[in-house]
C-alpha cells in the first residue's frame, strides 16, 4: 500500500487547483487577483483529504465534488447572477475534466506506483518539475482553445462601462470593436482604450501622455496600428463592469485601462464579454 503525505497532498493540491483557476479566469475573461487565487486554492486543497477516506459512494461523492466546486467559483469570482455562476462552474470543472482524464490516462497507460487514486482524487509521487511541464502544457493547449473560440465569434449591442479607480466610479459608453486585440505582454491582461476626457473623474487631475513623469501605478505598454506605433499609457482599475443596454447582461472583467483614444466611446474587444 503507498504511503500518503499529507504535506505533499495539499501542496500539490493547492499548486493543480491554483492552475486550474488561473486557466478558468483566462478562458472565462474574469478577475482575479494572485493572493485571492492562493487563498482559494488552499481552501479547494482541503477536499483532497478525502483520499484517505474509504470509498464513497458514488451519489454522495457526486454532492460533494459539485459542492466544493461550486463554493470554490464563487469564492474566486464572486456571485453576480445565475447564467455567470452557470458559466464560471461548467468552465472550471472543463479544465478540471481535462487535466484529470490526462493524469488518468497515464495512469491507465502505465500504471505506475506514483499515482494514487481514490474517492476521484489523486496522489502523485514525482518530481514538481515534472508536473509544472504538464500543467504548463494543458494551459497553453487550453489558451489556444480560448483563442480560437474568440477570433470566431462576436458580439453586438449598446454597452456601458462602469470603471472604478482607488474608490471612483465612472461610467463610459462603450464600442464593441475586435480590431482592438491590444493585450499587455507582462500580466496577458487584454486593455480597454479610453480617452483621458472620458477618465477624469477617477485619476489623478494632472494626469497627461507625457510618458517621462507617469504617476503611480501607471506605465506604458507598446502598441502598434495599421500605420501607426508607440507608447500606450495604461492602469489597472479596481474593477470594470461591462453592461449590455439592450439586454442588461453584465460582466466583471479583469482588464487594464489604456489611455489614447481621443474618441468618447472605450473601446473594447467584445469576446471579453465570451464566457
């Protein structure tokens, strides 16, 4: 019979589970921070601890993994309606499905003593390097799913656009635009552009695009249009809600905020809004 270190199982819980909502917030567009991510991974790592349980029945088993779940979405991205919470879960569970049936095909294929199976939880024995390659894989594979399923794909309305900054709210109407695939290299956060006309009431009053003396927490990104290149000023808000006039969908996105357009209107990639 293997033997089973606690130690081992949550750290290797925590390290799959905060994987699998780092890649569930990239494919379903959400926010969500690092330390948030942590927390809730550790949360979901205790559920591993039903490894050493005697089998469960398979109906209880079910409950309990819609469950954890279930509370796990809602502690990563919060609770804003049905059809999100609906979304948030199915795609979390999806990257669960998919990492699960790679480390149970292995195990099936090759049988080996480093895996251990029960209750649907598992126990790897093996080197971390090892594991980073496979989750490393599974995330790009996953990503570039995400990206074909955008570049696919549009949407249409009337938006408004509700950005907070440091305690301020503004709202900004909103245009739907896929040429507008500005993405930052560093944090791979998609940038909504605003004019600085549009933003005043929530940033620093003299605030300009002189890119040498930049506030805190401002930096610039390059950019590139048909024609045209250069520097992009941008922020990370506290929070942006994108909202549908016509049908009154809303979503919370993780996104930065890019600061050139002269234009009244933010101008967004509408797959933000897939998900």
């Amino acid at each position: 019979m293997q033997t089973i270190y606690v130690d081992v199982l949550i750290v290797l819980n925590i390290y799959v589970n905060y994987f699998l909502l780092r890649t569930t917030a990239k494919l379903t567009h959400c926010r969500l921070s690092a330390g948030r991510c942590f927390i809730v991974s550790l949360y979901g790592s205790l559920f591993s601890l039903l490894i050493l349980v005697p089998h469960i029945n398979s109906i209880l088993n079910f409950i309990i993994k819609l469950f954890a779940g279930t509370s796990i979405v809602v502690m990563a991205f919060g609770y804003r309606n049905k059809a999100r919470l609906f979304m948030n879960t199915l795609c979390f569970f999806m990257t669960n499905f998919v990492f699960a049936g790679v480390i149970y095909a292995v195990y099936i294929s090759l049988n080996p003593s480093f895996i251990h199976f029960n209750n649907t939880y598992f126990y790897i024995d093996f080197s971390l390097l090892l594991l980073i390659i496979i989750t490393a894989l599974l995330y790009v594979i996953l990503c570039a799913a995400r990206f074909f399923m955008d570049k696919f794909s549009a949407v249409s309305g009337s938006y408004r656009i509700y950005i907070k900054y440091k305690g301020r709210m503004t709202a900004v109407n909103g245009l739907a635009d896929t040429g507008n695939s500005l993405v930052d290299f560093f944090s791979g956060k998609p940038v909504i552009i605003c004019s600085m006309k549009s933003i005043r009431n929530i940033v620093e009053l003299d605030l300009t695009e002189n890119i040498s003396n930049l506030p805190k927490g401002f930096r610039v990104i390059p950019y590139s249009t048909i024609g045209n290149t250069g520097m992009l000023m941008v922020f990370a808000p506290d929070e942006v809600i994108i909202v549908n006039e016509e049908s009154r969908f809303k979503k919370s996105v993780d996104v930065l905020i890019g600061i050139k357009s002269s234009e009244e209107c933010a101008i967004f990639n509408p797959q933000l809004l897939k998900m």
